[in-house]
C-alpha cells in the first residue's frame, strides 16, 4: 500500500459535497483530481463515491487494480471546517487482492508500480502542496 499525506490550501469541497459523505469529510474534490490526472496518462478509473472514509475510487492499470482513497481535514483541529485554511491530505492506494493471494503473499504491491508513482507525482510538483510524505 501507498499512503502519502500533506497539508494544503486547495481541493476544498463545498459545504454541499461534503455534506453528501456519510461523515462529513472532505476529499471528493481531491480525489476528482487525482482520477482526472489518471484518466489523462491512460488509466482507466471509476467514478468517485463517498464512504466512511472520506472519498475513493477504483483504478486499473496493467500491473492490476487499485483501491484509491482520499480524505482532507483541518490541520489544526479546534478550526471549524468552513473556516479552516490549512488542510491535512491524506491519500491510501491498496492493490486490490484476492483472499487467496493475500494468504500466499501473492501479487503484493511494489514500491515501483506506475499507478502508485503517478498519484506521488501529482502531488509532488504541485506549488500548493507541501510537507508532502510517501510511504510505500
């Protein structure tokens, strides 16, 4: 798995999307982007769906399918969510695994793989992005 977080200023949902998630977490306009980014290099994604979470999505590549989730929160917890300026981004991408794989350690995500590579990339160059942190 990828995990990569961040703190920003941008990919803010209105008071109306967010108020479409279950919890009331930021991060549809965050994974929007993400899955535009994707779709634009060739990969194939799903539509963007709410979840406890936060937002995620399923993208496919040629080294297998990926789980993509996505959440943003005020970075400084006693701001209220309207007010806020500073968000804490914090972004999952898990390759989807069968049970059976799972239990034979089979098709494990590398740290190589393209997909993951491009979410970092999509961050990394970004102005209004920083502390940006990968962990693969």
């Amino acid at each position: 798995m990828t995990h990569l977080d961040f703190t920003t200023s941008v990919f803010r949902d209105t008071k109306v999307q967010r108020e479409t998630n279950v919890n009331g977490i930021e991060g549809a306009t965050l994974a929007s982007m993400v899955r535009e980014h994707l779709i634009v290099l060739g990969y194939s994604c799903e539509v963007v769906f709410d979840e406890d979470f936060g937002w995620a999505f399923y993208a496919t590549s040629s080294e297998g399918r990926y789980f993509c989730t996505f959440s943003m929160d005020p970075v400084n917890d006693e701001e209220d969510r309207d007010t806020a300026v500073a968000m804490y981004g914090n972004v999952h991408i898990g390759k989807v695994r069968s049970l059976v794989q799972k239990v034979l350690g089979k098709n494990r995500q590398s740290p190589t793989e393209a997909l993951p590579l491009a979410v970092n990339t999509f961050f990394e160059v970004r102005n209004d992005v920083s502390n940006l942190k990968a962990q693969h």
